[in-house]
C-alpha cells in the first residue's frame, strides 16, 4: 500500500512539474470580472477578449469548490488540446511532430521539455505503483568472509591429509580401519562443499579476481567499492532516486551523439538534435508506462520483450526519417549507429549515477 500511494504522489509530482514547464493562465468561466472592469491580475483596463493582453490571465476567474478541483485534475494530467494534438503524433508520426515544432509550430503541442518531465516522472511514479524497484536489502559480504572462508578450507585439507597418513600407517586388517576411512570420506565431502560455499559467496575460482572493497590504490574507486560493499540495498536505492532526478542528463548526453550522425550536414543545428531527443525519450517513457502496466495486468512476458525489442527502432527510424527527410536508407545506417550509441549513452548515465550516489 505504501508503494501504491508513494506512487500517486508522484503522479500528481509528474503533472505539476509538467505543468510548471509550460503552465496556462486560468481560463475557468464560473464567475469573474467583466470586460469592463480591469485586469484583476495587474490593472490593465480596455480588456479584449478571454485574456489579459496585458499578463495573459483569463478574464473569468473561479471562486468555487468545483473549480478547484477541475484545476487539480487539470494541473495534473494537463487534459487541454495541446496534450490531444501532441500524444497522436508522438506515437504515430513523431518525425512529422518534431518537424513541425522545430519549424515554429509551438503553441499547438506540448513542448518537448514539459512532455519529457512528465512522462519521465509518471514513469517512476507507476514503476513504484506496480512494484518494479529494487530491493531494499541485499546480501553482501561481510570484510574478513574470505579469509575465514579459506582458513575453512585450509583446515578441511590438512584434516584430510592427516587422515590419508594414519590410513596409509594402518595394517589392512586393523579393526579402527573402517572408522578412519568414514571420517576420511565425510572430511572430503566437507571440503568439497566448503570450497562450493567459497565459490557461491564470493564469486571465486582457480584464476585470479578482484575483491570488492580491496585497495585499489585509487581513493575515489575505493571509496565506490566500499560503500556498494557496506550497503548495496542504500546504493541501489540511490541509483533509483537519482535516476529519475537527473533524468535529465540523457538529453546533453546524447547531443554529441546525434551532432556525429549530422556532423556534415550544416543545416541540422544542436537545437534540433534536442528536440529530437527530448521528444524521442518521452516516447520510450510512455513506453515503459504501458508495458508496465500490462505486466502488472498479466500480459505475458514474451509479448513484453517482443514490444520492447521491435517498438523502440521502428519508432527511432520513423522519428529519423521524418525530423531531418532522410531517405529509407540513409535513416537505416544512422538507426544502426544511433543504436550502438544509445548503448554508450546509457553506460556513460550509469556512471554518473554511481558517482553522484557514492558522495
């Protein structure tokens, strides 16, 4: 329930800052000053027409309980044309929506920067309704597991050891024969399953490895392993938290990658490549939203990772050929590289997550 709720706050957390990003001036019709009367906002007289030509706020203003609530439900999930106009398109043609907002159509559609924080923020916010978060406790190792762990099998090896000399002491005929042989077998099956027991807990076999939490020699690397080691569940919950709050940084991220595909065509600017990318990563957080929630209804799996292996580069391609009128091959290389990109991309976010949760 606690999950459930945390999640609708950050719904409602979703649609306000999407609606700060690009907010209306009210607009309710259910009372008000009169055209002859001044501006309530900021004075002006002389009003014409719905709004303020002067601060933009509409001419009728509500003073009821009703009208409250209609601005909450409003503010929260921005239910005005420009959502109707701007979803469709996102979906279907996002090539022919980032083409037309680029070329100055704004006021018709939902900016990409209030879409991208809404979307992104309900994400989470029905990633933590239907449960998708992760664990807040995580089994880690304890400093000194090794070594007891190997003092365990060193002393598993030297019993057996003994136990091999006194046997190989002992007349074929003498009556204690029979018990030494029974310890010698329970001492191996000891060993054997001590050295399982290593081999599960610390990730260990015959070549050589790192240990976490060892000195690196680098304090910054060291302070990062150490802190994953003393408390992974913390760690993760961090990368969960910060992934949402810095969400953001995918978009300047990918910039320089999307400069690279257009490097030599002039008449592409980095302003463009942001719209893209903006309006792009909305689209996969929508994405993630409705998947989500039909595995949460029971939809079967296969049929989710078949829409997230097909959905994503079909929509890519589409937004590629439309926004910049790219030929079908010409937007199917870049399709190849961007893919391979996306991948860097996401690594390079990730390692900004761990050094942001490890101070």
């Amino acid at each position: 329930m606690g999950d459930v709720t945390e999640g609708l706050g950050g719904v409602i957390e979703a649609g306000l800052i999407g609606r700060a990003a690009e907010p209306d001036h009210d607009s309710a019709k259910d009372g008000g000053n009169s055209k002859n009367e001044p501006c309530l906002n900021c004075g002006t007289t002389g009003l014409i027409g719905s709004h303020c030509h002067n601060c933009g706020q509409g001419t009728h203003i509500h003073r009821s309980l009703s009208a409250i609530g209609h601005d909450l439900i409003h503010g929260v999930l921005h239910l005005d044309g420009k959502l109707w106009r701007t979803l469709p398109l996102l979906a279907w043609k996002p090539g022919q929506l980032t083409r037309r907002y680029i070329a100055g159509e704004r006021a018709k559609f939902v900016s990409p920067m209030a879409m991208f924080l809404f979307s992104v923020f309900m994400m989470f916010a029905v990633f933590q309704m239907v449960g998708l978060t992760p664990p807040t406790e995580v089994a880690s190792v304890a400093p000194g597991t090794q070594s007891k762990l190997e003092n365990v099998v060193t002393d598993f090896e030297a019993e057996r050891s003994r136990l091999e000399q006194q046997l190989a002491e002992l007349p074929q005929d003498d009556p204690t024969r029979a018990e030494l042989e029974a310890d010698l077998a329970n001492v191996t099956v000891a060993k054997e399953k001590a050295h399982q027991a290593q081999t599960l807990i610390l990730g260990r076999d015959d070549t050589a490895r790192i240990t976490v939490g060892a000195d690196m020699g680098m304090p910054f690397i060291d302070k990062a392993l150490n802190t994953w080691r003393d408390n992974p569940g913390l760690m993760l919950y961090k990368l969960q938290a910060n992934g949402y709050k810095f969400s953001w940084l995918l978009i300047p991220l990918s910039l320089p990658f999307m400069w690279l595909l257009f490097a030599w065509r002039r008449e592409h600017h980095l302003y463009d490549h942001t719209i893209f990318v903006t309006y792009s990563l909305s689209f996969m957080s929508l994405l993630f939203i409705a998947l989500s929630v039909l595995s949460a209804a029971g939809i079967g799996g296969g049929l989710i990772f078949l829409a997230l292996t097909v959905i994503p580069p079909i929509h890519i391609y589409q937004q590629l050929r439309g926004t910049y009128g790219l030929s079908r091959m010409s937007a199917m290389w870049r399709l190849g590289l961007l893919t391979m990109f996306i991948a860097a991309i996401l690594v390079l976010f990730l390692q900004v997550l761990l050094l942001i949760g490890t101070f």
